[in-house]
C-alpha cells in the first residue's frame, strides 16, 4: 500500500534524517517514480507545504554546483507526532 505522497515525504525524512528535495526524490523513485505527480516542482511544493505547517524544519541551505538553491530539513517533534498519530500502523515510528 501507497501512502500518499506528501505523508511519505514526511515518512522519509522522519527515517533518514536531513533531507533535501534532491535527496527524497532519489529515496522514494523506486516507489513513486512512475507517477505523474513526481516531479521537482511538485516535491518543492510537499517540503515547502510540510515546513509551513510546522511538521519539519529549515536547517541550512546553500548552491550546488550548477548554482541551484539547496535546501536541508529534518523533522521536528510535531511531525513524528503526526506520523504516528495519523499514519497506518506499519508506518508509525512508535512501535
């Protein structure tokens, strides 16, 4: 079972730790990579969507080598909460 793909961007990040779009992107390809919907400006819009919510946080950003913004984000407490408060059982971090 798939989790929509916003809860699992949020997933992802809450098991690996800091993440950028580029990161996440390149964890969930497997799963998600066939879909529509995967795409850099849709995972900017999860990340932005998922901090402005206050479910993780901004740790540091700098350019890459093509001169490109880079974001990194790590949950926050609020996020593993929600995690494991709205998320299926197999994929709650509370077990």
């Amino acid at each position: 079972m798939l989790l929509p793909i916003r809860s699992r961007v949020l997933h992802y990040i809450a098991t690996t730790g800091v993440s950028t779009v580029d990161s996440v992107m390149d964890g969930l390809r497997e799963e998600y990579g066939t879909e529509r919907q995967f795409t850099q400006p849709n995972f900017v819009e999860h990340m932005l969507s998922l901090k402005e919510n206050g479910l993780i946080d901004e740790l540091s950003y700098d350019l890459d080598d093509n001169d490109n913004l880079q974001i990194e984000y790590n949950i926050n407490e609020e996020g593993i909460n929600t995690i494991n408060k709205y998320l299926p059982k197999k994929w709650r971090l509370d077990q």
